[in-house]
C-alpha cells in the first residue's frame, strides 16, 4: 500500500530539524525528502545529505519540466523539492516528509491534496531569534531577512491542518507521531486494506 506524505513547516530556528531528526530514528519506513537549492554549500554540509547542491540553470529546467513538486525563490536563490523521489518512495510504501515553506506546503497541496500539513510553532518568537543568532552562520542582515519571513510564515499557520507548540521537544515530537498515525487510521486508508482481504 502506498505511503502518507507529510509536510511540515515553520519558521527557521523554531527547530524543525531536530523534531525530523527523533523521527526518523524511531521508524526505518519513513523518508525524508532532500531539497534542492542553488544556494551555497556551506562547510558543514554534504551534497546530497542537506540539500542537492544544484545551479540555477539546472534548478529553473527542473522547473520546466516538471520536475519540482514545490519550489520557491528566496533571497536571490532557489528552493525546492524533486519530485521523483517523493513519488518513488511513496509508492514503495514509505512515509515521507517534506521540511518546506508556506508557499511550497500550497503547492504541494495542488498537486496531492491528500497531504497532511503540521505547522511547527515557537512557544514565543523571541527564541527563534536567540537561536538563528546563535547559529552565527548569517549576516545580522540575512538573519532580519528570516525573521521577517518566519513572522509573515506564522500568519499563515491557521492554513495548515494541525499546530504544534514546540515549548518541550519530547511533548513536540509525540504530537507529530500521534498525527501521523491517526491519519493512518482514518476509516478510508483502512477501508483500502480490508477491500483487500478477501476473506471477509
């Protein structure tokens, strides 16, 4: 049976990253999706484990033919996710996530309404700031950039289909895992494997 695809956003620094990171420790059936971007490859990072590491001229023929499940541009660069992957894995029943932004979670939506969207909330938007200053990795005009767009990204949160409050990361990460699995329970996903059984 085909996978669920999940999509989850929320500003950056709100701590996406680590909430994804205990996810895929407790499951060997779920995928997280790898972006694509055209932006830098920063020192810490390997192609192909943060991002795909692409050029704008790849990035924008992937775009016309097809190939993005979402993308957007932000400060210059492009952002986004291929679709192959998502797709192959989806079908060889694998769960996948997708760490993308508003806009993209839109797009996404277009293309598989069946998606589910979480939306990662700061308890206050306060510590979004602390941490993206901590990371020390962007300039003070970069890091104004990302908050001004983590704010406008919060507004948007009521379009999603459930909120989480990271204020406690244990607390954070239950919540999703319980979404993922009530959403797996609901009575037309299981109708789908009893129609299989032909005993009944």
């Amino acid at each position: 049976m085909p996978g669920k695809l999940f999509i989850i956003s929320g500003p950056s620094g709100v701590g996406k990253g680590t909430i994804i990171e205990n996810l895929l420790q407790g499951s060997d059936r779920l995928y997280f999706s790898i972006s694509a971007t055209t932006r830098g490859k920063r020192d810490y990072e390997t192609d192909g484990k943060e991002y795909y590491f692409v050029s704008k001229a790849d990035f924008q023929d992937r775009i016309k033919s097809g190939r993005m499940l979402e993308w957007a541009e932000y400060q210059g660069e492009y952002y986004g996710t291929p679709a192959g992957p998502v797709e192959e894995k989806l079908e060889a029943g694998f769960d996948v996530i997708l760490d993308i932004e508003t806009r993209g979670m839109a797009q996404v939506r277009e293309k598989r309404p069946d998606a589910v969207a979480m939306f990662i909330y700061p308890p206050a938007f306060s510590m979004v700031e602390q941490r993206l200053t901590g990371r020390g990795t962007e300039t003070a005009e970069k890091i104004k950039g990302r908050l001004e767009k983590g704010r406008s990204e919060c507004r948007k949160a009521g379009d999603y289909d459930y909120i989480i409050i990271n204020d406690n990361l244990d607390t954070a990460v239950a919540e999703v895992k319980a979404v993922m699995t009530a959403e797996k329970c609901r009575t037309a996903q299981r109708l789908h494997i009893l129609k299989e059984d032909k005993s009944l």
